[in-house]
C-alpha cells in the first residue's frame, strides 16, 4: 500500500526518507521522524496455531490491492493513490481488484536504508564488467530506474529435536556416531513472494535481511512506496521450509560435535512451540526486457546486497545490427 499523508506546514505530500527512518515533505522539506521506527520495542513473534484467529487485518488506512494483468503480481496501496507501474514488470496495465479488507496486515517492517541513488551506484557497479552493459544502459531508458517495494517475508521460530546418525572419518577409519541434540531455530525466513521466491539469484538477496533490526508495522513507512501481497500464505511458507531447514540443522549437526560428517547423515526432526514473524522488507527492483525476455535485477534495501539475471547473448535486434554493420563494411 502505498500512503498519502499531508505536511502539517505546507500541505504538501510526504513520502518515506530511506535512510532516516522520516517522513519528508516533498514541496517545504519538512521532517518528521517515525516514532516506531525509533523505538526499541520488539516486533512479538505470534504463535503459529492460533495465528488465523488473532493475525491482525489492520493496514492502519484504507487499502485496496492492484493486480497487474500481465504478470498477474499483486501489490497492496492506499485507496486514495493512484496506481502506477507494476514493479515487477513494469507494465502499465495494472488493474483494481478488491478492497484489502480480509488481507492479513505485517506485524513488523524493516524500513527502507539504501537510499535510490545508492541503490543506482550498486547497481552500476554490479554491471560494470557485464556482456554489453554500457550499450544496454544507452539504448534502454528503463534500466536507470530502481523500484522501491515492501515484500512480504515470514519468519519462523521453533524448538527443534533432532536424532542423527552420521559417519566420519579420524585417523583414516570410518567411524559412526549415533546423537541427539536440541536447538532453537530463530528468525528463519521464508520469501512469501511467488514473483521473487522462484529465481535462486533474487532469493539469496531476499535472505540476506538482519530481522532483528525489524520495527512494529506503521503505514508511515508505505509513504511513497507500494507494498507485495503475499502470494505465499502462512501455512503453505511453514510448509515450504523442509530442505532448507534440514540444510541448516545438518549444519547444526556438524557444529555440535565439531564433526564434518561424510555424505548420507541421517537425521529425524520433531518440532515443538512454533511462532512467526509476518514482516515486510524493503527492496529495489529493476525488471527490464532485452530480447523479449523479462530480467529482474533485486537490490536488499536494507544491506545493499545485488543480485539478478542479466543478458548473455546477443538479442534479435543487436544480431541484426552486428551483421548489417557487417554487411556494410563488406560492400567496400
Ligand atoms: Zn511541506
Ligand atoms: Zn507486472
């Protein structure tokens, strides 16, 4: 969602500062600090199972949910805002669906700290010795431009019990080792954006937030900025833990006894007392086409982490031109 509010000495409209954890006027330069965003208050970790019933569907402002009609993302923004450019693919054909009534609201916010002409510098630089970028940036207008988005990302914490039986090797034998041990899982995040979560480049960005550092939600945050609909539920992103989880308590596993197990560990997991997070986090988005193929380039808008899919051939268009050019000399 994205929210208007009004400067209280001009009239004005004030939008999100990166940064400073403010509002700033857009007309006088007026500032106003985010009282939540400054607070030390934690965002509360909710318990999963009787999360339906107390999950608050509170925006803090009249919200209604954009659908765009070529890449099918949803976003959610003020009533009041006009809608503009998908983010995801920057199309233009977005269109109104419903009122955001009955759509689960976050309970913490990580606000934006990478400001958009930083986020340029980092991308520039991620570029710099990339196939054909200099030509790229010339010839598409698009690719300058950074969107600034929340997306929506769980985070879970559970108790963990865990029976393993592993082998490894000492002093040339195989030995085998049969163990149990307990670990608290804290802050494991789950992407709940389909658009961002299919690409592994996008999600290794999208794993990169310190949710410690998160806030309790305020709408101010939205202020000039649009925020994903979750296309990932709830239960469906516990659901969707499972390798990535094991992955992690492998690990674990290995850390205990400070052992580097050989391949085959075999390991049972019983979980007990899980809670979440329902966060938004903040991202810079380029989508751009070359060849009629859609590349998405993600900047964390908290760490300033990139990563993206870029052109590694020549399109249609550049084969034409390379081979007219060519053909030109060729005359000669
Ligand atoms: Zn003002
Ligand atoms: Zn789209």
């Amino acid at each position: 969602m994205e929210q208007t509010k009004k400067c209280p000495s001009c009239g004005g409209t004030m939008i999100f500062q990166p940064g400073f954890d403010s509002l700033r006027c857009q007309s006088c330069g007026h500032k106003e600090v985010i009282p939540e965003l400054v607070s030390k208050i934690p965002v509360d970790e909710l318990d999963f199972l009787t999360a339906q019933n107390k999950a608050s569907h509170d925006w803090g402002m009249e919200a209604k949910v954009v659908t765009c009609k070529q890449c099918g993302a949803e976003t959610i923004q003020n009533k009041l805002q006009l809608s503009g450019l998908c983010p995801f693919c920057g199309s233009t054909t977005v269109e109104t669906a419903d009122p955001a009534q009955d759509i689960m609201a976050p309970d913490g916010i990580i606000p934006f700290k990478i400001t958009e002409k930083r986020a340029l510098y980092i991308f520039k630089d991620w570029i710099k010795d990339r196939f054909l970028a200099p030509e790229l940036l010339a010839e598409n207008a698009q690719l300058n431009k950074f969107y600034g988005i929340y997306v929506p990302l769980f985070t879970f914490d559970v108790l963990t019990e865990n029976r393993f039986t592993g082998r490894y090797s000492e002093d040339g034998r195989t030995l085998l080792r049969c163990g149990k041990f307990r670990h608290q899982v804290d802050d494991f995040p789950v992407v709940a954006s389909k658009q961002l979560a299919s690409d592994k480049l996008l999600l290794n960005v999208m794993k990169d937030y310190r949710t410690n550092e998160a806030k309790p939600y305020t709408p101010d945050a939205l202020a000039g900025f649009p925020c994903e609909h979750y296309s990932i539920g709830l239960s469906e992103a516990w659901n969707s833990v499972g390798p990535d989880m094991d992955f992690y308590l492998r690990n674990q596993a290995c850390k205990q006894n400070e052992t580097r197990y050989l391949k085959g560990l075999d390991m049972t997991t019983e979980y007990f007392d899980l809670k979440y997070k329902y966060l938004i986090v903040p991202v810079w988005i380029n989508s751009f086409f070359y060849d009629n193929k859609l590349y998405t380039i993600v900047i964390n808008g908290q760490t300033g982490k990139i990563d993206g899919q870029w052109p590694k051939s020549f399109g249609t268009f550049a084969k034409k031109a390379a081979l007219f050019f060519l053909g030109s000399f060729g005359l000669d």
